[in-house]
C-alpha cells in the first residue's frame, strides 16, 4: 500500500549517529597572592563586666592603631565577632562559690594588600595585645585575567587529550560540537609560623604567602571523522 511505502522509504533514509568524542580539559594559573585577610582577637576577663569590657576596648583600639599604623586603610579593619560570656565559679567540691568571671572575646578580621608586610603586622598586633590570632587566608584581588588564561589552558588541555583518543581510535579530530565551563576553582598553598610574643619589639613573624592558583575546568565534545 502507499502507507507501507512511505513508511519503508522514510525508515531507509534514517541517518545514522555522528561519531562524536568528549574529552574533559583542565587549566591552572599559579599567581602570587597579593591580599591577605588576618583574623585576630583579644580575650580579657574580670569579677567585673564592666572592667573586662574597659581592658577589651583598650586593647582592641590599641590593636587597630598598630594596623593603622602600618598604613592599612580604616574600611580594612572590621570586627567580626563580639560576646561577652560570665563564668560562674565553682569550689574544688563542684559547688557554686557565687562569683562570676566575666570573659570577653573581640575578633577583628584585618585586610592587608602589602603582603611583604605580613610579617610585621602580625608581630605588631600581638605586640599591641592581641593574644589570638585564628587564621590568615591569602587572595589575589584581580582574578579575571588569570581566569582566560586558565580557560585558554583548558581548551588546549582538552585538544590535546581528544587528539590523542582519536588518533588510537584511528579517527580524525572534526570540528567543535559543544562546549561547557565548569565553575573556577581557587586554592592557595602557603606555610605561616606563629607569631613568637617573646620576640624583640620590631621584628617581623616569618611568613612564607606561597601561591594563589585559578583553576578553569571544560567538557568538549568533538565530531569524529
């Protein structure tokens, strides 16, 4: 019948799959820190609130005059985290003595974009009474022309793979079909020794910042010849 025929003619003409290869590519750029973000704190107690807060505030402000001092910008210094917390004492039997201690905790996250000078701020601030310092991440502040160049490393990275593939396949690399970017990776390596309180006023903690890397991952599928 023409029914049948036309079914027969359109199931004949079905073209077949496109050979296709998807390869994952991958891009890093090492750069060199040029920011870094200091979290520190100062701790003080007392049988009065109102003292320990007083002994807070004088070390807090002392410490964000050091950091002033070395030239960082006032928007660069920020406290992240007060809290006042009462203590309530116990005798050697775990029995109530009736007097409270009172502990009061300042943490300042300090922005720092002379990385060289580290190493000085940290020792100023424990100079000037900081007695806690809970971490320092490194950053670079302008990622984006990293970010194409970790790009253009991942296209060539992924070239280079799907051109391998093919050639043991015994194919031939064909055109660009797709292309997806997978999210911006960021990491850094770096090695920072504590600040030693008993070092000499002026000195400077060691600091090695090591390295920022951007890393850039994408999917590409080739057609296959």
């Amino acid at each position: 019948t023409l029914t049948g025929l036309l079914l027969g003619g359109c199931a004949g003409s079905a073209a077949a799959p496109r050979p296709q290869l998807t390869v994952s590519g991958t891009g890093i750029v090492r750069l060199t820190p040029d920011i870094a973000t200091i979290n520190l704190g100062v701790t003080t107690q007392d049988r009065d609130v109102a003292e320990a807060v007083a002994a807070n505030n004088l070390a807090a402000q002392a410490i964000t005059d050091a950091v002033k001092g070395l030239g960082v910008a006032e928007e660069d210094v920020r406290t992240a985290y007060f809290n006042v917390s009462p203590q309530p004492q116990y005798d050697q039997n775990g029995m109530p003595t009736g007097q409270t201690i009172y502990w009061v905790s300042n943490t300042l996250l300090v922005t720092l974009r002379q990385v060289d000078q580290l190493g000085t701020l940290l020792q100023a601030v424990v100079n000037a009474g900081a007695n806690s310092i809970n971490g320092v991440s490194f950053d670079v502040a302008d990622k984006s022309q990293a970010e194409e160049q970790a790009r253009q490393a991942a296209m060539e990275d992924a070239q280079e793979r799907a051109t391998r593939l093919a050639e043991a396949a015994g194919a031939t690399l064909g055109e660009v079909l797709t292309i997806s970017t997978g999210s911006s990776g960021y990491g850094t390596l770096s090695n920072i020794e504590a600040a030693d309180t008993g070092s000499a006023v002026g000195s400077a903690v060691p600091i090695a910042p090591g390295t920022f890397d951007v890393q850039v991952s994408v999917t590409v599928t080739y057609a296959l010849k």
